[in-house]
C-alpha cells in the first residue's frame, strides 16, 4: 500500500465535504468574475459608466419600475439619479474588492511571517524589541488612524508614481489594512516557532552547520504551512469586510468607480424607497464572506491530525 501525504490526504477529507467544495466552487466562480468581468460586462453589453436616462424618474430622478428599475436591461436594477446599471458596477465592485483583500492579505502574510519567525527563532533582546513593536502597532487605533492619514498618505502615494485618483486610493488601503494587519499572523507565527526550534530536526541542522536563514526557511517555514493556509482563509473574508466598511465610510475609491462598501453607503439614502439597494450588493457580499469562512473552517479540521475523516 503506497504511503499518502500531508496534501494528498488533506484534499480527500475536503471532497468528502460537500459544503466545503461548494464554497469553493463559488469563490473560483466569484475571482473568475473578478478578474474577467471587464470582458464579461461589454459582451453583454453592460457600462458602469453609462447614464441611462430613459431608466429614471425626471422627478427625483428615482428608478422606473419595481425593485429598483429591474428590467431585461438592467437584471438587477438601476442607480438612483444616474441610471447607471447595478449588475455592472457589481462587476466591476467585486473586482476592486478582490484586489484590495487579496493583495492586503498576501503582504500581511509575508510581513507576519518573516517577523514571526525571526522573533520565534532570536530569543533574548531581538525577541524583546519585535515584540514591543507588535504592541505599539496594535495599540494604535487603526479606525481613527487609517481615516485621518486618508488624503495625507494618498498624496504621499501619487509622489512616488502611483496614478492619481483611485490608483493611489487602492493603494493605501492596501498599505494601510496589512500594515495593521500582520502583528497578529506574527504573533501566531511567533508561538509556532518557540515550539519548533526545540525538535530534533532543528537540533540536527544546527549540528551539520547549516545557516540561520537555511533553518528559517528550508527547516523551520515549510512546518507552518497548514496553520498558515487556514489564517489566510479566515483573513481574506476580514478583509473584504474591512474594505467595505472603509468604502461605507468614504475612504474608499471615489466615483464613478465602487465597490460593495460604496454601494452599501449610497444605498442609506434610498433604502426604504428601494430596498433592493442594499440587499443585492450586502447578499452578494454575505455569499462571499461566509464562502470564504466555511472553506476556513473545512481547511482547518481536514488539517487536523486527530480528525477520523
């Protein structure tokens, strides 16, 4: 009987769960949608920027028709006052929404983990000064901090060669989310080294004279690969949330782009006209976020080794 590995017996216990291949299924469908959906919306003839004036109100400039203006043309509705089509701006929303959270939590994991481990393995005062330092970071309020530094820091962004405008907006969310993000992976990262330094195989390479950044990396890191995957699991689906409620509070991109947040926030003006205004983008985003956290949860007892799958 042929042995099986770590991945190989980590990947029969998710087929067997059904929930979890869904999710899956649906956060592939919802990337593919993300990255393609500038070439999916024009072949069907959708424009987030486009004005339809034949679909509002001339009086208040309100949705003709039920459910926000829903028609062949627009399936999930109009914009109040623009006439712009919702299934569009989704399209293009979830994209900005994807890039923020994936490229925030990529950084997070890279910082939080080169830390970690440097911390985890140091000891004595390199441990002491990490340490502090994750303190500070955390002490920080990151809520007033991340809207007082908005135009600031966005200006700093665009002097270094970043366009202007929501390029440089993007990008210090991007920044500003990971940069607050990490102390909490490297904290995780941190305990897993404590424990591992003391095993045998680390004890062997350090008899055989192998180098610090070897033990780090080639010893030490491939071990943390399985807590690591489900932190990122889990750290996605926070992102996506912490990326609409910035944009709720309009430290987001700026019109005539959106994204879920900003399409929330318009949605307080007219939702007890139209309640479809917050309920498509806030269900589509809810899919997206309990997806994302179901496959977290699945990950996380097909690593455990106690399971009896």
């Amino acid at each position: 009987m042929v042995g099986r590995s770590l991945r190989q017996i980590v990947w029969a216990r998710l087929r067997r769960d059904k929930l979890a291949m869904f999710c899956l299924v649906v956060l592939v469908i919802y990337y593919m949608i993300g990255i393609f959906g500038p070439v999916i919306g024009p072949s069907l003839g959708l424009d987030p920027y486009a004005f339809d004036r034949a679909a509002i109100s001339d009086r208040g400039g309100g949705p003709i028709g039920d459910f926000g203006g829903i028609s062949a043309k627009h399936p999930l509705g109009v914009e109040w006052g623009t006439g712009r089509d919702i299934l569009s701006q989704l399209l293009w929303g979830l994209r900005i929404s994807l890039v923020v959270a994936t490229s925030a939590t990529l950084l997070t994991v890279t910082v939080g983990v080169i830390v970690g481990i440097i911390a985890g393995y140091a000891r004595g005062w390199a441990d002491m000064v990490i340490g502090r330092i994750m303190d500070l970071v955390l002490a920080f309020p990151f809520l007033l901090i991340i809207l007082a530094l908005s135009n600031v820091m966005t200006d700093r962004i665009t002097d270094l060669g970043v366009p202007p405008g929501n390029p440089s907006r993007i990008a210090y969310l991007i920044i500003v989310i990971s940069s607050f993000g990490w102390p909490y992976l490297a904290r995780i990262v941190r305990g897993q080294v404590i424990s591992l330094r003391e095993r045998e195989f680390v004890a062997a390479a350090i008899a055989m004279g192998s180098s610090r950044r070897r033990i780090l990396f080639t010893e030490i890191l491939p071990n943390l690969w399985a807590p690591l995957l489900v932190y990122t699991t889990l750290l996605l689906p926070a992102y996506v949330g912490t990326e609409a409620a910035l944009s709720f509070l309009g430290v987001g991109v700026i019109p005539p782009d959106t994204t879920f947040g900003a399409m929330l926030a318009n949605s307080v003006s007219y939702f007890r006209v139209v309640p479809t205004y917050l309920f498509i983008p806030g269900t589509i985003l809810a899919i997206l976020v309990v997806s994302f956290n179901l496959l977290g949860d699945a990950l996380r007892d097909a690593l455990d080794p106690r399971a009896t799958h």
